[in-house]
C-alpha cells in the first residue's frame, strides 16, 4: 500500500507583490499558496518580528504579533486566491465588503525565537455571480502559527474592471458635491478634522509612535452615551498607504475602530491599553470613505458579559461608510469610574 502525502508549503520566497496589491516587498506576508482540491486553499505566512506599524504597542502586545497583522494576511490571501484560482484579471479593482476577525489563541500569537512562519487554510464558501461570471467570493480562512490555531476570519470580497470602478467612483463624489479624485487630494476647508494629529499621547492608544495614531479630538455625547472621535488620515503613512488609493482603506478604518475602541475603555471604564487584549473585531463596509471628506467614528458600548466590547460607526458627514465592532478582555480588574453627565470636552 502507498501513500500520497500532501505537498508541503514553502516559505523560502515572497509571492509576487502585484499578486496581493502591494508596492513595498516589506508589506508581502504570503511566501506560497497551494490548492489542495478547488475550493479548498493553503497558503504561507511569514509573519516580521519588527515593524514600524505592527510592531509599535506597549505592555503585553509587543510581545505578540498584531492581530491587525493577521488581518492583513488575511486580506492578502483572498486577493491572491482571486489572482491565481478564480482567474481574476490584473486590470480589476478590488472591494473588500465585510470581514470578522476571532482570536483563537493569544499563547500562538507570542513572538518567539523561531521565524514568523505560519499556514493559512482557506474555503470559498460562496461565489457572487452576475451573467454566469463570478464578481466576488465569500472566504472561511484560519491561520496557524507553530502548529497552533491562532484566528479565524470570514470575509466577503468583490472586484469590477477599473473603468467601470472609475465610473462608480466618479458618480458617488458628484452625488457629495466634490470634484473628481486627483492624487494628494486632502480634506476641503470646512470638511476637515476639528483637531491636528498630536492631540493623544500614543500610550493612551497602546502606541509608542505618534505616526501610528489615527484618531484625534473626542467629543462625548452623553443623551446618546456614546463618544464621537475624529479619525485622522495619513495618506504618507508607510503601510496603511502602502500605495496611492482614490478612498480611505480598509487598514486605516480598522485601526480607526481598534484605537477608538482603546480610548472609549480608557475614558469610559478606566482601562489601560497596555492590559487590553482584543479578542474580536470586524467591519461592514457600506459606501467608500472620501479622502477629502472629515470621518468621524462614534462609540458606544456593546454588551459584553465577558469583557468589554464596542461598536464603532464610521461616518462623513453624517452618511455611514462602515459599521464596526471590537471586543476586548483585560488582564486585570479595571476600576469603573462614573462618566460625565454633559458636555463636551
């Protein structure tokens, strides 16, 4: 009797940095991708112990790897599953419509001696058709480092060709008032952020580089017990804006809504970010975020019997662009302190 094994990942290489939308080699997470039996996917993951973005936390998470690092893994395996299996041309644009991360394990996050290598499974669970084409898959993917699971994320992404993208994109800024896009284009007088990046101490949000900060001036409103937060866009930063993009991406709404979950457990629960684990995060995305339009995030609590979570929506003037959640456990018991009960500070 004879065996076939399965063919081993490698993790010698990057794959190629156009297959997963990146500019910067630094920025490529993925080293390899196999298809076991269509729709059924592994790939490899090579995860950097120091990063500029992904590295820069205080307390216990610099010890570990960022959850918003395996987010990206994830984010780059669906597009490199939509390159290399479902014969998605280079000339499309891509969408990324909803995705929910779980921590599985903090102890298989811990950064150790050994290289940053992991395996990434992924599942199509579902394909999104229009005229007999598929236009977008739904993705089931959980990724193990050291032989341990470590998260889970579903995700839902799409793709259109770049002129029809073009035309969306066109239509939706008439539709707000503004002009076409053009490189480096910034927030219009009267649509820009009530506060300059340096309003936070980075240690509040769990940082040590003031780069890394997304989010600025806060305004409580206590009728609707919530916190309304300004988001603040780097579009120079290295690795949320590892490329020029007409729209506010996905990595910097999700850090928007991870930060902005950090400051409602400080203010609101007395919680220190360097005692804070995330256990799960997600967005939906429902229209793009302008560039030159002010993003504000409001936080609320969410029920938590287990820790501390909060939904986190992301609007422009008034109209939502994403609905988020984040939820936390904390290493110690927090002191609750009593919120104000007016004003604006």
């Amino acid at each position: 009797m004879t065996s076939t094994l399965p063919p081993r990942l490698s993790h010698s290489t990057l794959v190629p940095r156009e297959h997963v939308h990146r500019d910067a080699l630094s920025e490529v997470y993925l080293t390899d991708i196999i298809c076991d039996r269509y729709p059924n996917f592994r790939v490899g993951v090579h995860l950097p112990k120091s990063h500029s973005y992904y590295s820069d936390h205080v307390g216990p998470a610099a010890l570990r790897y960022d959850p918003l690092l395996l987010l990206e893994c994830f984010r780059q395996t669906s597009i490199l599953i939509a390159h290399r299996h479902v014969n998605v041309g280079f000339d499309q644009s891509f969408i990324f419509n909803t995705g929910d991360v779980t921590i599985v394990s903090d102890d298989a996050l811990t950064i150790t001696d050994a290289p940053g290598n992991g395996e990434l499974s992924a599942v199509i669970v579902d394909e999104k058709l229009r005229d007999g084409e598929i236009i977008g898959i739904s993705l089931e993917m959980r990724l193990q480092l050291g032989g341990s699971a470590a998260a889970i994320m579903d995700m839902v992404i799409q793709w259109m060709p770049r002129p029809v993208w073009a035309r969306v994109r066109t239509k939706g800024r008439r539709a707000l008032g503004l002009d076409e896009y053009r490189h480096g284009i910034a927030p219009q007088p009267g649509r820009a952020p009530r506060t300059d990046r340096g309003f936070h101490a980075p240690e509040t949000l769990g940082r040590r580089i003031d780069r890394n900060v997304v989010i600025g001036e806060v305004r409580e409103n206590a009728s609707a017990a919530n916190l309304e937060i300004d988001v603040l866009v780097d579009q120079r930063h290295p690795s949320l804006f590892d490329h020029p993009l007409d729209h506010i991406p996905g990595a910097v709404l999700f850090e928007a809504i991870r930060q902005s979950g950090l400051l409602a457990a400080h203010d609101l629960f007395g919680l220190s970010a360097r005692r804070l684990r995330i256990r799960s995060f997600g967005a939906d995305f429902t229209r793009f975020g302008e560039l030159d339009l002010h993003t504000v995030a409001t936080v609320t609590p969410d029920d938590d019997p287990t820790g501390y979570g909060f939904r986190v929506d992301l609007t422009q003037e008034g109209q939502q662009i994403a609905g988020g959640r984040i939820h936390f456990d904390t290493l110690i018991t927090p002191r609750r302190i009593a919120r104000p009960t007016g004003g604006s500070r």
